[in-house]
C-alpha cells in the first residue's frame, strides 16, 4: 500500500490508525480518518515535521558519496523545520507568494493559456493526438513561479526533469544503482542552486538579507522548485484528466451553473497530486485509541482523508461544490500548512476556465500513468484525440 496509496483510497478494510511495514523492513503507523490527520497537523509539538524529506529509501554510502562531492545538504528550512527559524523563513516565502503578487499574474497566464489552448485545439481539429500534460500543463506553475520569486535562469527542461528526479530519489522505492544515478543528478543541479543562492535577487535576496546562511537558502529554493511548481503541474494534469470522464461537470461549466472554484476544491479532494505525508512522534501519545509511541513514524493519508464520509457527504463522486467538498487536507493544515496554495488555486482556476473545452468530443488515447511514490503521484503524460464521428 504504502507506494500505491493512491490507488487505494477507496479501500474500506482501513482502520483509522494501521501499523504498516514498509520495502526496508520499517514499520510506519498510517492514519487514515479526515480528523485524525488534521490533529497530528495541527500538534506541530507532539508531532514533528522533522522526517517530512527524509529519503523512504535509506541512501546507500555509494550514493551519500556522490551527494557529498556535490556539497549536498538539506538543512530544515520549510516543510522538514520544527526549530524556531521556521517562522521567518516561511513568512518571508510567504511574502514572494502574498495573494496580492499571485493575483498580479492571473491576466498573463490567462493570455499563455489561451493561446496554448488554441494551438492545441487546432491540432485535435487537425486529427492529431495531443499531450494535455507536456504541452499545457508541464512548465505552467515553474514559468509563474520564476516570475514571483526570480528563480535560477535555468531552462524549463532541466528544471523539470530534476524536480521529478528529486521526488523519486527521497520518495520512491529503489535500487542501489538507481539512487547513486539519481544522487548525481540531483546533486548536479544543487550545484547550480548554491551558486544562485550566494548572488541571485528575489527570495534567494531576501533570505540572505534575513541572515540566513547560504544552506537554508539553497534549501529554501531546493522546496520551492520540487513542491512549489512539480506538484501543481501534477494536479493540473490529474485534474484534466479526472474532468474528461465528468461531461455533466464540463456541461456545468459552460453552463455558469458550476463553478471554476467549486471544481478546483472537488479536484484537490479527489485527485490530490501529494498523497500521503509524514511526521514523527516526539513523545509518547495515543491516537484514535491506538498508541503511539515516541520515535513512530506517521504516514498521514491524505487522500483518503478527503474521501472520508464523516466530512463528505458523496466522498466518491465529482460533485463540485457539495457539503464537505472544501475541507480536504490536499494543503495540509497548522503551521506547516502549504504556503503557495493561493498559487495552486489560481493556476487550476485559469486552467480549468480556459482548457476544459478541450475535453469535449476527445478519447483518451493514453490516461496518465503514476510510478510508485509514497507521497506524489507524478503522472508522466495525459494524450487525447477527436472521437471519430460515428455516420448516421
């Protein structure tokens, strides 16, 4: 379950809380209930955020060799920092993200979709197969990202291809050989951070302006650029593709009787792009009645906690805007609740206003495949076609 949790979410043998082996022979106590998750969220005390990057793998010397000759380390900073320099750094993040700058570029994404969506509507008219995610999706949140917070002037495709390398290294199950192949790349590119982190503007300023030192700012921009763009290009893909199996939802849209933002909140519950994510006990504690001792592993599901009756009232079914729809937990919830999720909403927003025609008359021609990862999802492409017009 744990690299497949979510293709698992409807599964209703799940107690609340279940102790689970993982590939390595560790044990890690899987929560399952919408409360439950929001509990051990919101007790950043008793439930640390320190393991959240920990590699589900242990890395091999071979591999911590390579890391190391590329200077590699990952101090806590954002989502792996319970120490008290989290406050600053995340309210300066915060800042680059403030819902005022993310509004500011609503209308030039707006314009970059539209015309994407009509050279890709040409190509459908034209009887050809097109990839809703490499060509609309892919680079949309990394090319509004750079825009906010001055990002390393490095092109889209190296960027991409390592914020995917750094999920499978730390979230994946995989070979020694694989891991040294990942390490290298990933240590390649965190080269290419240090260097902007010491002279590049932006956020990489502000936080050396704060005093931070030069390994939480590469660290800083290490998070941003896996999980502050990966995942939402993820969501836009999944999101995409969950709507082209809800014609009545897509006929709602044009309609004006279901809302864009109502469709968003049901695909964060439904489709999440971050399934699972972790903490660790700091003290001995109990949970749903099921005790939890200090030093436990927490694998806090999600996506079946979006789906959890208690809090929706159709859990399995796209209903924009039904009873329970917008108190999902795709964000997480407390002090390390996601700070670029007014980001993710307006890029869904746009995408989903000005791309969901796509979907109408189209066959899937290859849906999207997800590899195994504890916590992405990381969808590889979306391909749809024109249905062929049935004669009369």
């Amino acid at each position: 379950m744990l690299f497949r949790s979510w293709a698992q979410v409807t599964d209703p043998a799940w107690p609340d809380v279940a102790r689970v082996p993982d590939h390595v022979g560790g044990t890690h106590l899987v929560v399952t209930r919408h409360a439950l998750v929001r509990q051990v969220l919101a007790d950043p005390v008793t439930y640390l955020p320190d393991n959240a990057l920990d590699a589900v793998t242990p890395m091999p010397v071979t591999a911590l060799r390579v890391l190391a000759g590329h200077r590699f380390r990952l101090p806590p900073t954002l989502a792996n920092n319970s120490g008290v320099s989290h406050p600053q750094i995340r309210a300066i993040v915060a800042d680059a993200l403030h819902p005022s700058r993310v509004a500011a570029q609503r209308q030039w994404l707006t314009a970059l979709v539209r015309d994407r969506v009509a050279r890709l509507s040409a190509a459908l008219d034209a009887d050809e197969s097109v990839d809703l995610y490499a060509d609309l999706a892919a680079d949309l949140p990394l090319l509004v990202l750079a825009r906010l917070v001055e990002l390393p002037d490095a092109p889209v495709g190296a960027v991409k291809e390592f914020a995917r390398t750094a999920l499978e290294l730390f979230w994946a199950p995989l070979d020694t050989d694989r891991q040294v192949a990942l390490a290298a790349e990933v240590g390649r590119f965190h080269h290419v951070l240090r260097d902007f982190a010491a002279t590049g503007g932006g956020l990489a300023a502000e936080l050396r302006a704060a005093g931070h030192p030069p390994d939480v700012v590469v660290g800083a921009l290490f998070f941003l650029l896996v999980a502050g763009q990966e995942t939402t290009s993820q969501f836009l893909t999944l999101l995409l593709h969950r709507l082209a199996g809800e014609p009545a939802v897509r006929a709602g849209l044009r309609s004006g009787e279901v809302a864009v933002a109502d469709v968003v909140e049901e695909g964060l519950r439904l489709e999440p792009p971050i399934v699972t994510w972790r903490r660790v006990a700091a003290t001995d504690s109990t949970l749903g009645g099921t005790p939890v001792p200090a030093g436990s592993s927490l694998v806090l599901w999600l996506g079946r906690a979006g789906r959890d009756p208690a809090v929706v009232e159709s859990p399995d079914e796209f209903r924009p805007g039904q009873r329970g729809s917008r108190r999902h937990l795709a964000f997480g919830a407390g002090a390390h609740r996601c700070v670029g999720d007014v980001l993710a909403r307006m890029e869904a927003a746009v995408v989903v206003a000005e791309a969901a025609r796509l979907l109408d008359g189209v066959r899937v021609v290859r849906p999207p495949w997800c590899p195994d990862n504890l916590t992405f999802r990381m969808p590889d492409a979306f391909v749809v076609r024109r249905s062929p017009v049935v004669p009369a």
